[in-house]
C-alpha cells in the first residue's frame, strides 16, 4: 500500500489547488477510515478503491474540493454529505477547512458503507 500511497502524495505536492491543505485533509480522513482502501492515480485524480473503484478526486474543479463516489447512488447516504450526481455518481463537495472538519465523520462513515457493501 505504501507504493501507491506515495503514489497520491507524490500527485497532491505537485498539485496547483487554492484549497490544497483541504484536499490533503479530505484524503487523510478518507485513509483514516479503513486502512482496506486501495490508493492510486487515476482518471486524472487520487483516487480510492475497495474490490473495485469507490472514489476520485478532481482537481481541476478549483472551488471546492471535489470527491466523486462512482456508485455514490447504492450507498443511501443519511448523512448530507453526499449530493446526488448524473449516472449514478454522487459528490461530495468540502469549500473550506471548516467545511472537511464539519464533515469527518459523515465521510468516514460513507467510506466504511462502501466497504460494507461490497462485501455485502
């Protein structure tokens, strides 16, 4: 895991992002979660798999830190923090370092459904 961790933080020190330090939170929280999540670049972004891709970060979206649940739609996310998206993705959207900390929890626990569910 430690090689495409690296990976991931090797991306984000090179990134050009107003809300970096946000960025580098959302990710940690997201690692902090389960240490089962695989990390990797891809599609342009860090991005979290388990058993298969979960969630992406895009980057070129500079006013909020945009994080992209691929099947955010199966997790019936109780939590606010996901907003529904076309073709069965949803979003979560983090404007500032206030809005990350808010939200810890909600993402966390979206993270730790996703894992349920694919091993559902």
């Amino acid at each position: 895991m430690s090689k495409t961790k690296n990976k991931i933080d090797e991306f984000v020190s090179k990134l050009q992002h107003p809300l970096k330090p946000e960025m580098e939170a959302v990710i940690q929280i997201i690692r902090e979660a389960s240490p089962k999540m695989e990390e990797d670049v891809k599609w342009g972004g860090p991005s979290f798999d388990y058993k298969e891709p979960m969630a992406t970060f895009n980057p070129r979206i500079t006013g909020y830190v945009a994080v992209i649940f691929h099947k955010g739609e199966l997790l019936n996310d109780k939590t606010g923090v996901l907003e529904p998206a076309p073709k069965g993705k949803a979003y979560a959207k983090f404007h500032s370092m206030e809005d990350v900390k808010k939200h810890k929890a909600d993402l966390q626990k979206v993270v730790r459904d996703w894992i349920a569910l694919m091993n559902g």
